[in-house]
C-alpha cells in the first residue's frame, strides 16, 4: 500500500460547520393558549395596570407570625429526618398507620396511646422501683441556729 493510496483527515476548528439544523416533523407539542399569559410583553403592562401579579391575585397572600418557627433550611432537615425515622419503622407498625407519618405522629402525641405504644414496641415499658427498696422519706434539712449579730464595740 501506498502512501498516496490512504487519505488521511482530521478535524479542526477551522473545517466548515456540518449543521443539519432543526426541523419539526408532525405535529407541535408546545400548548399555543398560554402564550399569552407567558409572554413578558402582556405581563408588564397587567401589572402596571392592577399592581399584582396574576398568582398573587389567584393564590392570596398569606400573613401570620412566623417568629418561633425555625428556618426553611431546618425545617426541611427536621421533616427529611422525621421522614427517615418513620420508614425505619417495621413494615407492619408503618401499615397501621397506613404508611403516613402525619397519623403516626396524631397517634403518638396523644397520651391516652400510651400503652398501644408499648405494645407496638415504640416506648419502653414503665420502670417500677423495686419492692425490696425502701422509699425515700423526703426529710427536710434542720435549720441551724443563726449566730447572733456581734454587740458592737465601744472603740470603733
């Protein structure tokens, strides 16, 4: 074999760009009747107009006194985590409470559950002291006599 017999190429950054372009084929997907409420053209002037933007108008502002309650970031995390709690649960526990950690939660901060969840295995049993052990007599310390106060001194 030759060397004029084997053309070599390679591309460069220089080489003449092979686009083929783009071209829909049937019919567009693109759901043409929310043009108008996405084009920034016709938002604007609405808003100039009413001085609200459209999803505020439909969904309300919300207000309340949100002082006491943590972040979103660690709120997020406190729910991520509860989450991660619950679905360590036994399968059947979860299933009681129909794989929904909002009625797991109802149910445990109600103390009439108490026993239901000891028997779950949820809470350990109640420990009771032992009949052998004395109770403790709560005896309260005798006051000492306070020292009288000094007699002043005549030479002072």
């Amino acid at each position: 074999m030759k060397k004029s017999d084997v053309s070599r190429s390679f591309k460069s950054a220089y080489d003449p760009v092979d686009d083929p372009g783009f071209s829909t084929v049937g019919d567009s997907l693109t759901q043409q009747h929310m043009a108008d409420g996405c084009d920034i053209n016709k938002i604007v002037p609405r808003y100039q107009s009413t001085g609200v933007i459209d999803h505020v108008a439909a969904f309300k502002a919300q207000y309340g006194d949100f002082v006491g309650l943590p972040d979103y970031l660690r709120s997020f995390h406190l729910i991520d985590d509860s989450m991660a709690l619950f679905d360590d649960l036994p399968a059947d526990v979860r299933e009681r409470f129909n794989n929904d950690p909002g009625d797991f939660l109802q149910f445990a901060n109600n103390p009439d559950n108490e026993s239901e969840m000891i028997k779950l295995g949820l809470l350990p049993p109640p420990s009771y002291p032992e009949a052998s052990e004395a109770p403790v007599e709560n005896k309260k310390p005798k006051k000492e006599a306070s020292p009288k106060p000094s007699e002043p001194s005549d030479g002072v």
